[in-house]
C-alpha cells in the first residue's frame, strides 16, 4: 500500500482542505502517514499570507524532496496558485495542483471529533496587508444541501463538532444563520462552531442565531487588526473603533459567556505610539478571552508594502511582547471566572477537551471518554488551559 504524508500551512480553511484531500485519499486505499516520515506522495498546501509563510511553504518541499527523492511531491494551495512558474523553476520535480476547495466531500471522510468545513472560498475585499483575495479569487459559497450532506457523513464517521469555515466567511452567499440552523437539526451532532469572521460582515441576525441555537457555541473569532481609526482605515478595514466596540457590545448583551477572540496587527506602516496606544486601550476595554498577534511584514504586491513609514523591526517586536503580557492577562482572566464551576467539555482527546467558549481544559481522563460530553470543576488556571475534575 502507498504511503502518503501531507503538511498544511495557515488558516482553517486550507486545514479543511487537507482534510477534504486526505478523504480522497483515503477512499484509493492509500496509508497517510507522518509529514516527517519516509512517503511514496507528499501533499503541502501551502500558505502565502506573509513572506514567512512563502518562506515555511518552500522549506516544506525541500524536507519532502530530501526525504525521499523519488517521491512525488504535489503542492498545492494560495503560494502554489501566486507564485506557480517560480516554484516550478525552483523544483522541477514538484506537481501544482488546484484542488477544488468546494468540492463535495467524498464518503470516507477522516474519523475527528472537531471536523471543519469549508462552506466559502474567495474574498474581495482587498484589506491593503492581504495578498489572499489575489490567491483566491472572487466569493464562492456551497449550497445548503451540500452543507448538510457533507456534515451528515462526518458525523455518521464519528464528528461530535462542526467548525464552519471560509476565507471569508462572513460573505457567505446562502444565509450563514440559516446554515446554522439546519445544522443543529443533526443527531448525534453536538455543536456547531464558526471559524473567524471579519466584523465588517457580522449581523445582528447572525449574533441572534448564535444566542439562539443552543448547539451554536458561544465563542466568535473577530480580526480587530488594529484599536486605532487612521490605522483600520489605512488597511481598508471598513470600520472604527466604536464601531467594533459596539458590535462587542451587542454580542455581550445576547451571550454574556461568549469567548471573544482576536487577531491583531502590530506594527502596520504608520503606527507610533499613539495610534499602539489606542490599540491598547481597546484591549482593555474588550478583554479578549484570547489574542492572536501577528507582526506585520511587508507582503509583495500589496499597498501596504509600499506604504512610507515602516516599522523598525526593533519596535515591533517590543510592542508584539507588551500585547503577549496583555494577551495571559486576559486569557487567565476570562478563565478564571469559572474557577470552582462546573464547566462542559467535548472530550477530543484522551484527557482534553474543550468549552463551548474555548478554554482548553486538561484532566485526567479515559481512552473511551473521546466524544463525549463531560461536566467538570476547574481547579486551577494556567495561561493557555485549565486543569478540571
Ligand atoms: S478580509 Fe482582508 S484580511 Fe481577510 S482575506 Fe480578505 S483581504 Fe485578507
């Protein structure tokens, strides 16, 4: 039987499409194995979000090719479909391929208790950081049925949770509510989660349903980017800080519990102190229940590279760890407030589970616990998860 190892680079909605590929896979009978293994077939889908990200997507290929020079090496994904013709002159031997990252999934979907699908692709909304909408291309969204179809196999194959994902998902074209709805109509389906959502596309009616639909979990993933207005609207963000704050506010007032998580951009060209300041200011007044900070890096062939007043490296750094001591505040903060609670947690695996508002919670658990539903107490509050009883 063939070996085969894959390795995926970025967002939700390229591990959803390794998932996808991996189904296939699996349906030809082929063994998945580890990326660091020796494979006949490698799969990396890569990333093209920073030059980081190109610069982890090439490293991966060079591993696969010395791993195994006879392999074939298929790489696909948003730096594959930018910089085809470069890749190819740097590795002759690799395959491009474009792999349909709508495509209806096959009947042999992967055995996970937290399966993702990928029901939107495309963005045009063109933030001035972001190369992505160049790799992606125009919105595409999968219709309801097939939304159903798909998440009826993954849950008939053992899925416990479904995280609803896309490029950007906000725009999906066939009512993300309604999807949410007749979602929770599945059996044996215990909760439906959506990935990040932009706060220029949320609703009130999409709060609502979440509040609304008891399978929804409480927990909304919302790229703030930056707490300054001359920063977002050099981004071309689309919205200020009262507006974000009023979003905030309104999904509070429907789900006081909610977790409320973040991206931020530290070091946009343009940023001094007062505009970090600002952003700082926003932090405390949100209190994310977690923040992802990102440094900015000038990515080619985006406004923003080109922009005057770059970032010293030096400083980025600097106000990258200020926002990583404000980020365990925070997360200890909002965990702490089930301290000596009972809490519920989807078992994903053994000993490891986590809240519908996505604290990580650790116990001493058994191999048969996997899918279920466990209440537990919390009794200790570490930075990144909580140990419970
Ligand atoms: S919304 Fe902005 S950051 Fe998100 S994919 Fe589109 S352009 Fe990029």
């Amino acid at each position: 039987m063939k070996k085969i190892a894959f390795f995926t680079l970025g967002c939700k909605a390229n591990q959803a499409q390794t998932e996808l590929i991996k189904s296939r896979y699996g349906v030809r009978g082929a063994r998945i194995v580890d990326f660091r293994e020796q494979a006949d077939v490698y799969v990396i889908n890569t990333c093209t979000v920073t030059e980081d990200a190109d610069r982890k997507s090439r490293q991966a290929i060079r591993r696969a090719i010395r791993q195994n020079p006879k392999a074939k090496v298929i790489v696909t994904g948003c730096y594959a479909k930018l910089e085809k013709s470069n890749l190819i002159e740097l590795f002759p031997q690799i395959m491009i391929q474009d792999f349909s990252s709508l495509a209806p999934r096959p009947s042999y979907p992967p055995p996970r208790i937290r399966a993702n699908i990928m029901i939107q692709d495309g963005c045009e909304h063109f933030c001035s950081y972001c190369i992505v909408p160049h790799a992606r291309g125009k919105i595409k969204s999968k219709p309801l049925e097939q939304i159903m179809e798909e998440a009826n196999r993954l849950v008939e194959a053992g899925a416990k949770e479904i995280v609803l994902t896309g490029i950007n998902l906000g725009t999906y074209e066939f009512n993300l509510a309604a999807a949410i709805f007749r979602l929770s109509s599945i059996k044996n389906l215990y909760r439906i989660r959506l990935s990040s959502l932009e706060p220029m596309y949320i609703t009130k009616e999409l709060i609502n349903a979440v509040a609304g639909t008891p399978k929804a979990c409480q927990h909304l993933h919302i790229p703030l980017q930056s707490g300054d207005n001359s920063i977002l609207s050099a981004m071309n963000r689309n919205y200020t800080r009262d507006k974000y704050l009023d979003l905030i506010h309104y999904i509070r007032s429907q789900m006081p519990d909610c977790g409320i998580t973040t991206d931020i951009l530290v070091g946009f060209p343009g940023e001094g102190e007062n505009e970090f300041q600002n952003t700082i200011d926003l932090i405390n007044q949100i209190r994310f229940s977690r923040l992802h900070i990102f440094s900015f890096s000038p990515r080619k062939g985006t406004p923003a590279a080109e922009m005057p007043n770059q970032i010293d490296p030096k400083v980025k750094k600097e106000r990258s760890e200020i926002l990583h001591k404000l980020r365990a505040k925070y997360m200890t903060e909002f965990a702490s407030r089930y301290l000596s609670k009972e809490i519920e947690i989807l078992v994903e695996q053994n000993g490891e589970g986590l809240t519908e508002n996505y604290i990580r919670i650790i116990y001493s658990g058994k191999e048969n616990d996997i899918g279920k539903l466990h209440k537990l107490t919390i009794k200790e509050v570490k930075e990144d998860f909580c140990l419970a009883k």
